[in-house]
C-alpha cells in the first residue's frame, strides 16, 4: 500500500525507573522516546507507510539523539525543526498488582511548546499526504500549541487531506487557562475521523452515552449522540478498557460510520508488559486498515489487535509489523511459538 500518513506532535524522552521502582525508589532510569504523535507515526512506519513527522527539537546533542531514534525507525523527518528550546520530557512510574503507575510531565519551555504556524512549511508538509492525524494532547500544552494544533488541521482540510483526531484528554496538561472542553469541539467539527478513550468525550466534548459506562448500549448511545452533534464526521471510533489490577486489563474497541456499528473482538491482557502507547497503536492500526480499503469491520479488529500487542511491548511505540497485527486479529490460538 503507497499511502502517506503526517502527524503533528512533540517527541519527548521517557525516563522509568527500571521494573517496578518507584520513582522515590530510582537510582538510575531507562530512556526511549515518546510522545502520541510520534508514537502513531512510528507504528505506521512499522506497517509500512510513508509516515512523516512533523516537530520541533532542540538543537543540541540530546535533540540529535531523539532524531536518530526518529530515523531508525523509517519515519520521514525532513520537517522536524531544530530549534532553541529544551526537549520535552516525562518521568513514568510503572504500576504494579493493585497500585496504580502515574506520570509526571516535564514540558515547559520545550523547542517544540514554542513552535508555531509561520515556522512551517505547510505545502511540503502535505504534499502528497492522504490522511493527517494529530491527538487532544498538543492543544494541552500550552496555547501556542493550540494555535499550532489549530492551524495544522486547517492547513489539512484546505489540501483536502483526511484529518484524525484522537481525543486523548489528559488532565495534568490543560493548565494554561482554559479546558479541554473550551479548545476541542472546534477542533472536531473540522475532522473526519475521531478516535476517543472511555472518559475523553465526556471530558472533551461534553457528551456522554447512555447506560453503564463500557457497555455496549453505552457505547452504541454516545457514537450517536456525537455523530449527531458534529456531523462532518465520517466515523467516531471508540476504546473501552477496563482494568482489574495494573497488570490485568480487558479492552475492546467499537467504530460507528454513518451506516454500521460494529465492536472488535474483546482482549483480556493478563500480563501487561507496558501499556503507555496502546492507544496511539490503536489510532495507527485503525488508520491502516482504513488507508487499506478495510470494512469496518475488519478495520476495527485490526486495530484492536494492534493494540492488544502494544500491550506486550516495552516503550512507547508499537514495534510490531502489519503482518503479525492481522495473524493476531485473524486467529483464536494465541502466543504459539513462531518456528
């Protein structure tokens, strides 16, 4: 498939204390790369897309590092921006049975946090791009993200290009004066496709289904309740993740178009490896299928799989291919050894 795929994001770098330490525990911390966007593209790139990446890095050693990390993977950098600035960066202390891992977030003043539009060059970043995606997380940053988010899925409509977005709310970041809820539904009624987590419309859009949250009735409620509410959506995928301890977790993902409702098969993770990114590899694999011609059905599976893997992955990016991601969405028998 000769599909080209932008996203528009920060890249930071994670810092974990090995296993399960806690943060008050780490005398030293493992390093990767991370960040929504970046973890989309880098999925695509692994699905082989032309996947291009679009962000700013500082322009010392550290923000050398994270390019070259960029590159191995195949992600087209010709627009990351080198720029005065730090690299942003987040510390993640993994859960554990019963007690719940939290993240600390460490980006003010970051190369990319003082990007914006002008700096960019619009007609390159699109030139030949089919679907742009971008996540609710840059518009938390700061507002000139949200002018840059902003103007980012403008510059993609104009062209023409497909714009995802995925809701992705995280809380600790919208600390800049105003909500999510004050900054995200303008950006949805320019989208052709949104992607949502359990709480995110709710706390995003205002908008809540019907019934026990998670539940099929639920989900079925509230995808008609936003397609009605912003009706230049083509689709609204959504994921619903239960979890019984930091290392067990159900998730089953749902996608409603104008004329199916269709749910994936239901995950049960009981030995989660890293859960950070799994929902980025579900926008990757659910952006795949559909660039691929999928139906929504199998679209959904596919990306539920993909998830599903991520969960056995250690980082932020879902290091599989597109092949592994169908046998898994394929097949009843799991964790064969491959010989």
């Amino acid at each position: 498939m000769t599909k080209t795929v932008a996203t528009l994001g920060e890249l930071m770098l994670r810092l974990k204390p090995a296993g399960k330490l806690r943060l008050r525990q780490a005398s030293g911390f493992e390093l990767c790369h991370g960040g929504a966007e970046a973890n989309v593209a880098t999925s695509l790139a692994c699905f082989g897309l032309n996947s291009r990446f679009v962000t700013a890095l500082p322009d010392h050693e550290i923000g050398t590092q994270a390019l070259m990390a960029l590159r191995a993977t195949g992600i087209d950098t010709g627009h990351v921006l080198r720029r005065d600035g730090r690299m942003g960066l987040y510390f993640m202390e993994e859960g554990a049975d019963y007690r719940s891992g939290c993240v600390i977030y460490d980006r003010d003043n970051t190369a990319f946090s003082n990007l914006v539009s002008a700096d960019i060059d619009w007609d390159g970043v699109f030139n030949g791009v089919d679907w742009f995606h971008i996540s609710g997380i840059t518009p938390a940053v700061c507002e000139t993200s949200r002018q840059l988010a902003e103007a980012a899925v403008k510059e993609a409509k104009a062209r023409g290009v497909h714009v995802s977005i995925d809701l992705n709310h995280r809380e600790r970041l919208w600390n800049y004066g105003v909500s999510a809820s004050d900054v995200m539904p303008p950006l949805v009624s320019m989208a052709d496709t949104l992607i949502a987590g359990r709480g995110d419309c709710p706390a995003c859009l205002e908008i809540e289904g019907e019934g026990e949250s998670g539940s099929e009735d639920w989900a079925r409620s509230l995808s008609e309740r936003v397609l009605e509410a912003y009706p230049n959506l083509s689709r609204f995928a959504l994921t619903i993740r239960t979890s019984s301890s930091a290392d067990v977790h159900d998730w089953q993902a749902f996608l409603r178009t104008g004329t199916e409702a269709v749910f994936s098969r239901r995950y049960t993770m009981s030995h989660v490896v890293d859960r950070v990114g799994t929902g980025d590899a579900f926008c990757a694999g659910l952006i795949y299928a559909l660039l691929d011609g999928q139906s929504a059905q199998d679209a959904i599976n596919f990306g539920a799989a993909a998830n599903s893997l991520k969960h056995s992955i250690a980082g932020d990016a879902n290091q599989v291919t597109a092949e592994e991601v169908l046998n898994l969405a394929q097949t009843s028998a799991f964790g064969r050894l491959r010989r």
